[in-house]
C-alpha cells in the first residue's frame, strides 16, 4: 500500500469548475463531457449561485420528473424505490404533526424524537405528492411545515443540541424546500423559523466549536451544522450562508473540512485510491453517517453548479470508497490516528481502525453510486457494491430503527437518484 501526506493533491489536470461549465459550455451535457477529469476549481468570492436553483437542495428538477415517469412506467429500480416509499408509516398523508416550541436533545427532558419523526414524515409526503400528483400528501406535507414553523423558538440541551441543529436543519430545509411552491406553504414563516432558530446555533458551533479544542469533536458534529448552514442559504437564497458553508467545505479549521475529514489517502492492490475518514477509528456506524452528511453538503451544492463530490481531486469519493470496502468485509490501511481533545487539547490517539458496528447499513449510498458512476462514468467499485449488495433499493426514517441513527439521512436514494 501506498500512502501520501494528509494534505497531498494527487496528480490530477486542473479543470474549470462546474458552475463555469454550465454557464459557458451549455449545460450538463458538456460537464459530464469531461468526465473523470472535472475538479472544482471555484472560488470563495463566486461560490453563491447569481441566481439560486429550485428545487435546488437533494433533489433537482430533473430528478423529480425521472422519478414521475419511471416509476408512472413501472419501471425498476425506481418502482421499487417508490414501493419502499408508500409502504413506510410516515409517507401516509394522515400524518399528524407533534409541533413542540422547545426541542431539546441532550439532558433532561429530551423530547428530539418528536422533530425527527415529524421532518421524516414532512419530506416522505413531500415526495409523495412530487412524484405520484396527491394532493392529500401535499397537504400533510404542509400542515407540518407550518405548525413548526409556527410553534418552534429553540432548540437546547446538551451538547447534544448542536447536532439536532445540524442534523433536522437541513433536512427541515430540504422538506421545504420541496413544498416551496404549493399555495398552502408558508414558506415566508418557515424561512424566519430557520433563520431564527437553526441558523444561530448552526454558526456558533463552526465558529466556537462550545469553546473546546477544535479538534474535540468528530466531523459529523462539523458537518450536520454545515449542510445547515447551506441548506438555510438555498432555502433563503442567502449568498452569505451558502458561501459560509462551500468555504467551510474547502478550508474550515474543524474536522469537518475535506481535508481533516479524510487526512491521509492511499492506493490499494487493486489500484483504487481510499482516503483514512476521520471517524473509521471511532465506530462504522459513525463512518457511514458522515458519508451521509458530507454527501447531502455536495448533492445540495451540485445543484446549485458547485462539484464538491470532485473538489481536491475527488478527496471524498476515496473516503467513500475506504469506507464502502471496510464495511464490505475488506481490508483497509489505517494510520495512527492523533487528535487534541477537551478545552486544554489533552492529546489522544487511534491505533486501530474499529470494527464496532461494521457492515451497518444506512441509506446514504445510492447518492454516491449514481453520482459517481452515473454522472461521472468512474469505476466505483466498492461503492457500487455497498449498494447493490447491503442497501437497495434504499428506504428512508423509519425504516432503519426508531432511534435517532436510522434518521440521520432522508433516505429514499434509489427512487429519487437512479439513472
């Protein structure tokens, strides 16, 4: 095996950026047209869109009309994807909403599983009424919508609260972000709810990370609050916030930038090139979770023409592919993992990667599979095979346990990302 220094930039040619392509070249087509080779070579200053997409979040227009007419067809996998979809207990358009003004998680009094089950239901309807036309799913959808928007002034807890900002504020803003247009939405209250009650928090954890080393806590911690951020930024085409996030993405101090996320990079035997995530020597269920999170940030930012999935020669996709072969069963490298912990950075260390939890299954994988080897035609292939072989078609909240972890992604990839 061979392994370069956490920072190195493996020998790739440097392309114009996404978002320079679309606008120069005519679209998609041509971007796709460079295949493999395209990096991301966008810049702080012109990160925001000029004009903001919608739908624009996880999930674009078109991939909204492919679902409508695979699965109106019958056809697979997508058919198996919306079948998934229906049969999952928060899709039902009756549905009622458990609005609370204070969420806490974390402590005494946690009552977070009350947002968690009402967002998967707000996004699971959503779809339902994007993809298959029925009112009485929009309606749900938005009667949700409104009473938090309505009825939530904060978010508290332990530190704890951080991630229920991070976690339920994109997905909250991805919920919406799906409903933005249908007559009944408030989507005024629930841009001011967003702002007012998610956003803050969002921003003081990437910007004081609760006063401790910043290195204590793991990426995930970093990159929930980052989807926030920029999911609030789209949601409210807010060019600050989405330029906040893309720069986090790209330079933040905290774990959850690209490169303290996957700090060391390898080549297999076979050739592949993995990158060590900053979690691996933690537990899998945890690594899994940010191939989730970090995936949403890059899904969110796609769509509004930034390719992060490719940015510092496709960092992301050789984590994704470390940790797609771990859990498969495969042998990875894995260098000493070192990190400053606390408030006074007392020095811990890694040996070992964990095999605790290894194999767990999440629903994060077919956003990564179709991106990669569909958008891009590259050889994915422990991805591919964590997908095919452990996940599809994927489900989504409710359908992976009932605590906190099988809601830490919206789900549904297979309906919503097959080509």
């Amino acid at each position: 095996m061979s392994r370069t220094s956490p920072h190195h930039r493996q020998d790739e040619p440097t392309q114009v950026s996404r978002r320079g392509l679309l606008k120069t070249a005519g679209g998609l087509t041509a971007a796709l047209a460079l295949g493999a080779g395209a990096t991301s070579a966008a810049t702080t200053a012109d990160a925001a869109p000029a004009t903001f997409t919608h739908p624009g979040m996880l999930h674009n227009a078109g991939d909204i009309n492919r679902a409508k007419v695979r699965v109106a067809a019958g056809t697979d996998p997508w058919l198996s994807g919306w079948n998934k979809l229906t049969a999952n207990s928060h899709s039902q358009s009756t549905w009622t909403p458990r609005a609370t003004a204070t969420i806490i998680r974390g402590g005494t009094g946690e009552n977070y599983g009350l947002l968690y089950n009402d967002i998967a239901a707000a996004y699971q309807n959503a779809l339902r009424w994007r993809v298959g036309g029925t009112e009485a799913n929009a309606r749900c959808a938005a009667n949700i919508l409104n009473a938090w928007a309505t009825t939530l002034t904060s978010v508290t807890g332990n530190a704890d609260r951080f991630l229920a900002a991070g976690i339920y504020g994109w997905q909250f803003a991805n919920a919406a972000e799906l409903m933005r247009d249908y007559d009944d939405f408030d989507l005024a209250a629930f841009q001011s709810m967003m702002e007012d009650v998610f956003y803050p928090l969002n921003n003081s954890f990437l910007t004081q990370h609760n006063d401790a080393c910043i290195t204590n806590y793991w990426a995930n911690w970093d990159l929930c609050n980052m989807a926030s951020i920029l999911a609030i930024g789209i949601l409210n085409e807010d060019s600050a916030k989405y330029d906040q996030a893309v720069t986090y993405f790209k330079s933040g101090a905290g774990n959850g930038s690209i490169a303290h996320a996957v700090p060391y990079l390898y080549t297999d035997d076979d050739g592949y090139a993995l990158g060590q995530w900053q979690e691996s020597g933690r537990d899998q269920g945890h690594t899994v979770m940010g191939m989730g999170q970090m995936g949403a940030i890059c899904e969110m930012a796609w769509n509004q023409g930034d390719d992060l999935y490719s940015y510092d020669s496709r960092r992301f996709m050789k984590a994704a592919q470390y940790v797609a072969k771990y859990n498969l069963g495969g042998d990875v490298p894995f260098t000493t993992y070192t990190w400053g912990s606390g408030q006074n950075c007392a020095q811990q260390s890694q040996t070992a990667i964990s095999a605790s939890s290894r194999g767990q299954v999440r629903p994060v994988w077919a956003m990564l599979h179709f991106h990669y080897n569909r958008r891009l035609y590259l050889d994915d292939k422990y991805i591919s095979q964590m997908y095919y072989d452990l996940v599809a078609p994927e489900g989504g909240g409710g359908d992976y346990g009932s605590t906190s972890g099988g809601y830490d992604q919206l789900g549904f990839g297979t309906l919503m990302y097959a080509k």
